[in-house]
C-alpha cells in the first residue's frame, strides 16, 4: 500500500505555491512558497520547518559536485548534484548527473527516467531505501506542472516534506522558470530503457497500476526505433537515397505491430472475463 497525492502550481515566476491534494481530503492546501530573491539572484523555498534558497549560480565545491541550494539556517543541509562523465558521454558531451539532498543526516536520492506515455518517473530513496516515486505528466500547462506523488505507507509527514522540497528544489535548479503563468502548452515525449533499471519493485508497487510501465510499452519504443536505424543504414552503409525501402518497411511494420496489438487485447480481454 501507499498513499498518493495530487501536486500542483500556482502562481508566476516571481512566486508561485506548490499545492497538494490527498484522496482523504477535499481540498488543495500549500506545502511550499517559493519566491524570487532577485538582489541575491536566487529563489527561497519555505516550508513549515525549513528555508531554502536556490541560487542561479551554482556554487562548485570539487571537479564534479555542485550545490545546488542550501538550507539558510543549517549550510550542512544541501542539494547537491554531481556529475559523472563516461568515455563515451565526454566525447559527445553529455553529462550524466546524481542529484542528492543532504538533510538534517539523512541522505535522499532520485533518479530521472523517461517513460514514454506514462511521463517522467522519478523514483525516490532515503538512505538507500526506497520511499517515494514521482510521476510528472508529458503535458505542461502555463509552464506549470502537473505532478503525482506516490509515498510508502510508513513515511512520515516530514519525510513527505523533505521529499517535496527535495524535489522542488532541483525542479527550480535545472528548469527554466520564465514561462511559469504565461499563457502557453508544452507535450514532450521519450523513453529510456537503460534508466528503467532504477525503478525497483518496491517502487514499482507504490505507483497506481495506470502509472506503471509496461513491457508492451517497452516494446513499441523498440519496434519504432528500428526504422530509423533502418534509414541511417540505407542511407550512410548502402548510400541509398530512395525512399521507397522505407516506406515499404514502414507499412509492413505497421501491419505486423496492428496484429500484435490486437493479440496483446484479444489476450486481456480474455483473461479479465474469467
């Protein structure tokens, strides 16, 4: 079991609420203020317990870990993300990063995974256990996000505090914030299949089924990249310019998906009237 809360934004780029709303309740109440520091070039996040402030300029204390905020009573509480380049991510230059949240001697950690139609996922650990998972809608609306939060059924409501602030935090460090309360509508969508490693069982079983990632999803990502690897071995291998191959590519692949589809519902379908 789990509990799940509905999490939302309101306001514009120099303040703005994040807001929450539980199944239990009927009514969205503010977990954090944020606004804008613009003499100090920063934002303050404020919760019942803590004042964060998130500087525009990171503050770079070894090769690869930057602090990305700071808790302004206690400097030992921090967000920190470190950057870690692999051979091949250097020559393209492409840095993979570790967010983690230092606070009040707890260690939280999250990953990013893009999970095609189900969102971003964000899993959540404390202290190497898992806890909590995130999942952000495609869509964004007025720059403003849509969020789900999914906590394990023994978190604390200060551990859902850290969390929340956890992640606002690194949300106002790596986004851009110019376009919160603009009229506006942004769809973006993509999947990654090395990072699915990180979503665990246990965090697996905390998201609503609706949520989760599928195999067959999986699966789709796969088959639709093949034709682009088909395309760039035409056209860079073979040097064939025609797009004749890969238009009849395209539709037998899509024939063969269609019927695959419609045994994969056949199947469910089947399965659920017994």
């Amino acid at each position: 079991m789990s509990k799940q809360l509905k999490l939302k934004q309101s306001g514009n780029t120099e303040n703005f609420n994040v807001l929450k709303y539980e199944s239990n309740s009927d009514m969205w109440s503010i977990v954090l203020e944020i606004e804008r520091d613009a003499a100090n070039h920063a934002y303050k996040i404020k919760n019942k317990a803590q004042t964060f402030i998130v500087y525009d300029k990171f503050e770079q204390v070894s090769k690869t870990e930057y602090i990305l905020g700071r808790d302004v009573q206690e400097n030992i509480n921090r967000v920190v993300e470190k950057r870690i380049y692999s051979l091949w991510r250097r020559i393209l230059m492409i840095p993979l990063s570790q967010v983690y949240f230092e606070n009040n001697g707890n260690v939280y950690t999250e990953n990013l995974i893009s999970a095609g139609t189900k969102g971003t996922i964000k899993p959540v650990n404390k202290n190497d256990v898992p806890i909590a998972v995130f999942s952000q809608s495609n869509i964004k609306i007025n720059g403003q996000f849509q969020l789900e939060l999914s906590v394990a059924d023994w978190a604390t409501d200060e551990e859902v505090s850290d969390i929340l602030l956890f992640y606002i935090a690194e949300y106002i460090a790596t986004h851009n914030l110019s376009e919160v309360g603009l009229l506006s509508a942004n769809v973006s969508i993509s999947y990654q299949f090395n990072a699915l490693k990180e979503l665990t069982q246990e965090h697996r079983s905390m998201l609503p089924v609706a949520k989760r990632p599928t195999k067959f999803e999986a699966f789709s990502w796969y088959y639709a990249s093949l034709p682009l690897l088909y395309t760039f071995f035409e056209i860079m291998v073979l040097k064939h310019y025609s797009l004749k191959p890969l238009l009849i590519t395209l539709v037998c692949m899509g024939v063969i998906y269609l019927l695959i589809l419609g045994i994969v519902i056949l199947t469910k379908n089947k399965k659920g009237s017994k």
